[in-house]
C-alpha cells in the first residue's frame, strides 16, 4: 500500500437548502471519516445520498466551517482553486460512466489528464495502460461503446485513479450490473484503493457492497439515522 498523507474529512453542522423547500435536503451534524477508511452510504433514492457525496467532493457548494479535508475549508476556496484541488485529490466513478463515445478506453482514461495539459507525458500513459491492465482489462484500443457495462466500470475506476487521489468517490457503482459483474467490481474498487493507499466513499443500495466496507452509514430525508 502507498504510505499517505492525512486526509481526514470532518463535516460539522453541514446543511444544503434548496430555494421553495422548508427543509434542509441534507442535514449532517457531524461526521469524521479518516484517511483510508473504507465507507459504504445507504438508504433509499432520495435519502441525500449523492448529495452527500457531491458536497464533500467540493461540486455543490457548503457554508463556510461546514466540511473540512484535513483542515482545508472547501468554502473558502475559490471556484477556481476548489477544481483544482478536487483534479488533484479526488478521484470520481460515476453511476452511468460518463464515457466519451468515439474514444478507445484509454483515450477515456487518459481525458480528464489532457483537458488540462496540452501534452500528456509518457509515464502518464503507461500508468494508465497500467491501472487497466491491473483490472485485467486489457481491450485498451477498443472503442468504449463496444464494451459491456462492467468492461466500462472498469475504465471508469481507471480513469478515477489516474491522478492518483487521496480519496475515491464511487455513485452506486454496481446499480446497472448483474450479480457477477456487481462482485468483481465490488473486489476492484477495494483492492484498487488498498494498494493506492486512499479512502474509498461508496453510496449504494448494494448491500453486498455495503458489509464489505469497513464501515457503514444509513441516510433517511438527508439525515444520518444509524451507523455500523
């Protein structure tokens, strides 16, 4: 495992409003997940969830002294600096991919690299072609809409490892699996984030996921009701 730095989140007293509603849609008192924990989020479709997940990956904004990533106040950056500092620190898999068509897999890998470099050095490139060989993917130059879904999940982890983050953020990622697919990628995620030393956050509604986390929290209307 890579030996890192502290990253520690604490979230204290966060709540998200949106206009028109009475309630806070995520109400969070406190909340501390500390460097490399393993961390499941369940409850139902709606339960604030992804919104969860959006805030402490710094793409909603929070109040100021509301979520903090050891000692960094997202609110206190700028849009700017806040970007950047999720490129360099947050790796994300999202539910439906968010691949690019027309590009091979590792032209997908290797995307959110070249949106902010106009050269991608070589070493970049073998890591990429690295991480998916470690995944045992290994169709690199075939275009991404010729894949199935869990060859895609596949692509996607890599493409949220490349940078290599001190946290990976993963929105339901077995939701559009079947059983088979759901527990390789399930094994994937952990072992990935094992050797890269970074905190894995999960929200699902996987439960075989879920007790396979080192921890677990249930949201229910925005609200952490139980945890184990």
């Amino acid at each position: 495992m890579i030996a890192r730095k502290s990253m520690n989140l604490e979230i204290n007293q966060l709540q998200i409003k949106v206009p028109n509603l009475p309630a806070p849609i995520l109400s969070i008192p406190q909340l501390m997940i500390p460097t490399c924990q393993q961390l499941a989020i369940l409850g139902p479709s709606g339960s604030g969830k992804t919104t969860l997940l959006n805030a402490i990956s710094g793409l909603i904004d929070v109040q100021a002294n509301q979520l903090f990533w050891d000692n960094i106040d997202l609110a206190r950056l700028s849009a700017n600096k806040r970007d950047q500092w999720r490129f360099n620190h947050i790796g994300i898999v999202m539910q439906d991919f968010h691949l690019t068509q027309g590009l091979t897999a590792l032209e997908n890998v290797l995307l959110p690299y070249a949106f902010r470099h106009r050269h991608i050095p070589d070493k970049i490139k073998q890591r990429a072609v690295g991480l998916l060989e470690k995944m045992n993917f290994h169709q690199i130059s075939g275009k991404v809409e010729c894949l199935s879904r869990g060859e895609m999940q596949r692509v996607s982890i890599a493409r949220a490892l490349l940078s290599k983050p001190d946290i990976l953020i993963a929105d339901e990622p077995t939701a559009s699996l079947d059983a088979e697919n759901s527990e390789i990628i399930t094994a994937l995620l952990q072992e990935m984030a094992t050797q890269a030393g970074c905190t894995l956050i999960v929200s699902t509604h996987d439960k075989n996921l879920a007790y396979k986390m080192q921890r677990r929290i249930y949201l229910e209307n925005g609200e952490i009701r139980h945890e184990n």
